[in-house]
C-alpha cells in the first residue's frame, strides 16, 4: 500500500489467512480515508481547512482535524516552538508539496514565520493570527495513522504484527514467540547502522535528510525545516526514537532532527522520552544509555552515549 508519500507495509503473524486478507482490505480503505483528510496539498479536508482560514475569519474544525490540532498545539509548546506544522507555506515554497521552489516567498517567509500558536482554537473553531499560516501534518500524521491502524489491528483480534510506513515502525507482540528484530537505516550508504529486537507494543521513527531533498548551489536542501530561521536543519543527518506511543515517537523523532546534537537532553526531558539515538553530520552516533542496551552498532561508527 502507498500512502503517506511512502509504502505501507503489515505483517501479521496468524492462522487465519481469510482473516487477514479482510482485515488488510479494511486497512487499505482506511489509509486512502487518511490520505483524504490529512494531505498536505492535494484535495484533502488540510487543504481546504488551509483555505479557509486565508479567507474567513473564524471557521469551524472538521472532526478530521480536530485531535490532530490539539496535539500539534501540544506539542509545538513541549518543544519550544520546534515542532511546527503552522510552517506549510515555507515547505511548499522549497519545492517540497509538488510546486517549484520559490525563493522570493522563502525570504519573505523567513523574516516572519507562522507558529502553531498563532492558531487559535475554541469551541471546535479555529481563527489565524498571521497571514501565511499553511498547516503540514507530515511531521504527526503518519504517527497518528499508525496508531489508529494498531488500535484497529487489536480491536480485530491481532495481537502480533509490524505496521511499517517507510521504515517508521509500530510493534506489536511478538513473531512466533521471538522477538521482532529491527534495523535502523544508515543515513549516508545502503544499509544500517544498528539493529534491536522488539517486543512488546512500541513505536521506532526515524526522521533524516536523505530521502526528501535536493541540491541547491552545491548545497544540501531537506523537508525538515528549523522553524527558528527558516533554513533546512543542520547538525543531524538522522534521529531515531524508540517510545510507546507512535505520535511522541514520529514528533520526537522531527525535533530531534532539527536540534537534536546541541539540545538533545533538555527537548527529551520537555517530550518525555528516554530512548534516542541522533547521527551527526560529523557521523557520530549519540545514543542515550537506555536505548544503547537495546542496540547492536555495526562497526566503524563513533558511539557517544549522551549523559
């Protein structure tokens, strides 16, 4: 299944083939529901909520958004502004939703950037404070879609599978009473850096620069975005957090790519997470203590266990 700009990929472990192949058909049609509230810039419930806000004052939430709002309000203040999805229109204007990168918007856009905070929200309504406000979930939706998609998983009678989205993992139970061995991609070649096996319902997501990008004057361009200047990310090439819940791990996992090598024990303590590992630009591997004893590293990586 493609959604989310990625494949989606289910493994079950179960007897019931018959089970498995409607439950698989009921998941599809779920994700091409996702996909038609939460896209960023094809037709979706997003975008015309986008549109909206641009040409009225005050407008009601749809109940596709509604939770998703909440949370990224939550989590934009738990970051100090990293995480922020009210940044849409600079996103677009790099080339990253389809369009031509626009560097005239882009200068415009970075001497004054929207936040989350400049969304207000009461009584299942919504106003915009600044002008250029243009929401992207990208950086929460395929958490919370994939949490929704497990949650089913168990409401159906599966207690043991993979949800994987591109690599982003929600872990549940165990395979044939072993445990789920997992690998963590490398960010520079084909292959991985470390691997962990798994049990257990947990969330691995990975956030990094070397899938959406392209150069620009001999210069790197990525989607993930420091809402502090506007500018493609620098110092990490990839963060990877392991947490029981998908949307922490998917929104920790974005943060820490933005300011994860300079700040990564303060964001982790504001989000609530304890197992992290944070690859350099200068390939080294920071790893928290706790997430270290899950990890095999491959050789030839500089491990720094962050204190």
């Amino acid at each position: 299944m493609l959604e989310f700009g990625t494949i989606i990929e289910i493994t079950l472990v179960t007897d019931d083939l018959a089970g498995a192949e409607r439950i698989l058909g009921q998941i599809e049609e779920r994700l091409h529901r996702y996909r038609s509230w939460w896209h960023a810039w094809e037709d979706s419930d997003l975008t015309r909520f986008n549109d909206d806000l641009r040409l009225r004052q005050r407008i009601p939430i749809p109940d596709s958004l509604a939770v998703l709002l909440e949370l990224s309000k939550r989590y934009y203040d738990a970051s100090g502004g990293l995480f922020n999805p009210a940044i849409g229109e600079l996103i677009a204007a790099y080339g990253f939703h389809g369009e031509t990168r626009n560097q005239a918007i882009i200068d415009e856009l970075r001497a004054s950037l929207p936040g989350m905070s400049d969304l207000l929200i009461e009584n299942g309504h919504a106003q915009s404070r600044h002008p250029r406000l243009r929401l992207d979930l990208g950086g929460i939706a395929k958490g919370y879609a994939i949490g929704l998609i497990g949650d089913f998983l168990k409401r159906n009678g599966f207690g043991n599978f993979i949800v994987s989205a591109g690599g982003d993992l929600l872990v549940a139970g165990n395979r044939l009473g072993r445990p789920w061995r997992i690998g963590i991609q490398d960010p520079y070649a084909p292959g991985v850096i470390a691997s962990l096996e798994l049990t257990g319902d947990q969330s691995l997501f990975t956030s990094g620069n070397y899938q959406r990008r392209y150069l620009q004057g001999g210069q790197l361009v990525h989607h993930i975005i420091d809402p502090r200047d506007g500018l493609p990310s620098q110092g990490q090439s990839a963060a990877t957090v392991l947490a029981s819940d998908p949307v922490l791990a998917d929104v920790a996992a974005t943060v820490l790519m933005i300011d994860g090598s300079h700040n990564s024990v303060q964001l982790a303590l504001s989000l609530g997470i304890e197992e992290y590992l944070i690859v350099t630009d200068s390939r080294d591997l920071l790893v928290t203590p706790a997430f270290a004893e899950r990890l095999t590293i491959e050789p030839n990586w500089n491990l720094k266990i962050i204190k």
